[in-house]
C-alpha cells in the first residue's frame, strides 16, 4: 500500500501542540506483575512503579527500529558528514542495550545518509536546556515537515533528531527527550515523544543511551542543583546510566531491567517477615553466554538465569532493592565491587530521587580520579562485611562467592533501627 504523506497536517498538529518534558496524566496500564514487592505505579512522570506498564510508551524488547534524521540550518555549512554522527552513537548505543537485556532488546538504526535543511537559521530556534514551549515546537513542526518528505514514520518505534552541531545556534546542553503532550499523528502512526539530538561532535559518552532509556519511560536519577551548581550525581552517583551516562557502573539497576521486561519472574526474590533469607545473587552483568568476574579473576561461564534482584518492601509506595554489581560487561570500568543496596519509590518524580544508593561506607570515597561521585564510589557491601540499612532496620550480610562468581547474602528484615 503506498505511503500517503500529509506535511500539511503535520504542521497544523505541531502549531498547536504543548511541547513539554512531562505527560499529563496516567496512561492505561497493561498488566505487568503482581509480585508482593512490585510497587504500584503511579501518576507521577516516569513512575519507578512495575506493577503495570505504562502502555503510552514502547516496550524494549525484542527488535525496535529508530531513524535518525540529520538536520542542517541555512546559516551554517556542515563540517561533519551524517555517516560521522551517526557512527558517534552507534553501534555503541544499541551494543549498551543489547549488554543490558542479555539479548532480549535490540535496538536497530537508520541512519539517513544526507543532511535535510531546515527552512530557518540555527539561531531562529533560541535552543537550550530549558527550552522555551513556543520555540521548541517550531522547531519540530519545521523538522518534521522537511523530513516527512522522505521518512515513512509508521516503520520506527524511536525518533531521533540530529542537528548540526557546528551550527551557531545550536546548544550541546539542550539535548533531551521531548514529550508531546498531543501525540503527532503522521503516516498512520502516532509519535509520543522526540529525542532531539544535539551533541558535540564526538559526543558525550552513552548520551543517546541515556536520552533513549526516557523513550522507555526511565526517569532522571539525578540531582539537579536549583542555581545549576554543584554535584548532581548525589542520588545515584556512578551506578545506573539514568544517574550518569559518565558513571564508572553504568548498566541499569536490576529494578529498571525487572521493569522493562529483561528480567523472569523467578530472577526477582521477594524478602518478607522478620527471619533472615539466605540466597544467591548472580551478578547484575551476566547474562546467558555473558561471562562474569570469577572469584580469582577469571571469566565465570554458565550464568545467567539466577536471581539478580531481592526487594524488602518498606512501605506503600517504597522498597530497598539489593544487587551484585561486579567488573564485567557494561559495569567493567566499576571502581568497587559487592552487593548494592538502594531504595526505589514508585512515588518521586523524575530527577526527584526515585532511585536513591545507600552508601555502606559513608565515611570513605574511592576512585576519586574518575568516579562522578567518589563518595558513592564504594557504596556496595563487600564480601565478608555486614551492613544495616539505616532508618529501615534491615541487615545484609555477605557472606561468600561460588565457584560461578554468584555472590551468598542473608537479608534479615526488622532487626531494629540501624
């Protein structure tokens, strides 16, 4: 069937949308797990909740297709080629995924091979962090228009926007994921939300990672000081990509994995009532045919299907997650290695600390030379050490290795105040 193009109706769909970085409302929710220790999803943007999906958004799994549109300005020449920028991001960035879900996602590209030219100069558009709603819906509505010329969007489940970064008034700091709060309705499919792409060539490391782990309805992880200064790694510091694309332990906590679909059911152990429960944590990084970090050094094979993640619910919309992390696959830059504890809340918006790393050495740092935040660094209990969490009372203890590299804990709830 041919594809039938309507540049007019995109544009009047793009004038009168409200470009902004927030959903209103909820979405309907598909059933996900009625696990004990899945916290409710709420309304909040980008809810850490797993009870349900949230369906406004693609699922990450299986095989997803994105188009990446280059878009040039008649004020500037390009000094870069769209097969240049393309490879700034890719492979890396479906290979992160790929990483990630142990195979069960695979993010597939489509470049386009030549620069389409926006109608209007780079500096018309005012691009920045926080860019204006008027503003920035010119320039999707002028984007979208040149490139559904030549783009069938109904064949892709990602969008990405790629400016110029030699343009003048093209800002690197403004790069993000635009959420429409009226979807755009073009070639039968609707587009929900944009990541618009205007790195510096190279690229900040794992950028479109982490602009892409949004269009999967993963929220901010850090702290955004009000002024703009000072530390914005507090929350997470180097442990998830949604912290930090620069983090030393980039992969994502087995919590986000548990939520987008990477992780079974029987991988996710839920600790209730007061008496301990002993089990067996494989590591974060390994996957089926993934190896991870031996006792001695050596890649461990035949892991991959244990248990990766064990949850102690602490309230209605709250629970303390517990996970290996070691030096394998994406995490094997990591500074400090042992399990990780951190507390989830369904609740909290983006960037308002719904993911939070409990530090089990708060009064040391490590890898001060090139952790984001040296002082979560060394967070993880390491083996042989014991740590109650405090305000919650709950005690983890690490009590060995197996010859796979799986890591032996007791968890015991309600031990007293800690």
């Amino acid at each position: 069937m041919p594809k039938l193009r309507s540049t007019a109706a995109v544009c009047t769909a793009l004038s009168a949308l409200a470009a902004t970085s927030m959903i209103s409302g909820p979405a309907v929710a598909e059933p996900f797990s009625t696990a004990p220790c899945a916290l409710h999803r709420a309304d909040t943007h980008h809810s850490e909740g797993v009870d349900t999906w949230n369906s406004d958004y693609t699922r990450p799994t299986g095989v997803r297709d994105a188009v990446m549109i280059f878009l040039s300005f008649p004020d500037s020449a390009p000094r870069t080629t769209p097969a240049e920028l393309a490879a700034d991001h890719f492979p890396a960035t479906s290979r992160y995924y790929q990483q990630a879900s142990y195979g069960r996602f695979t993010l597939r590209p489509h470049p386009l091979r030549h620069w389409l030219r926006m109608p209007r100069p780079s500096t018309a558009y005012a691009m920045k962090r926080d860019w204006g709603a008027e503003d920035r819906a010119a320039y999707l509505r002028d984007a979208f228009a040149v490139a559904d010329k030549e783009v069938d969007f109904s064949r892709y489940q990602v969008v990405y926007l790629v400016a110029d970064p030699d343009a003048p008034g093209v800002d690197s700091d403004a790069t993000k994921v635009v959420n429409l709060d009226t979807p755009v309705h073009v070639d039968g499919a609707d587009i929900r939300r944009v990541v618009t792409v205007f790195e510096k060539h190279p690229p900040d490391r794992l950028v479109l990672a982490h602009e892409t782990g949004h269009v999967f309805d993963l929220p901010d992880l850090y702290h955004r000081p009000v002024d703009g200064k000072g530390d914005w790694d507090t929350y997470v510091g180097d442990w998830d990509l949604m912290g930090s694309q620069f983090g030393l332990s980039p992969d994502l906590f087995a919590w986000h994995k548990w939520k987008l679909g990477w992780l079974d059911p029987r991988q996710v152990v839920c600790v209730r009532g007061a008496r301990p429960t002993r089990l067996t944590l494989e590591p974060l990084e390994a996957g089926p045919g993934i190896p991870a970090q031996g006792t001695a050094g050596a890649p461990a094979f035949g892991l991959g299907h244990g248990v990766k993640l064990a949850i102690v619910r602490t309230g209605p919309d709250s629970a303390l997650g517990f996970e290996a992390r070691g030096a394998a696959g994406n995490d094997r830059a990591t500074c400090r290695q042992g399990v990780l504890v951190y507390r989830i809340r369904s609740g909290a918006e983006s960037g308002g600390g719904p993911v939070e790393v409990v530090d089990a050495h708060p009064h040391t740092e490590a890898c001060w030379e090139n952790s984001v935040y040296p002082a979560l660094a060394d967070a993880p209990v390491a083996l042989g050490e014991s740590f109650t969490v405090p305000g919650e009372g709950v005690r983890v203890e690490v009590e060995g290795r197996t010859a796979s590299g799986a890591w032996t804990v007791r968890i015991t709830p309600g031990v007293g105040g800690g």
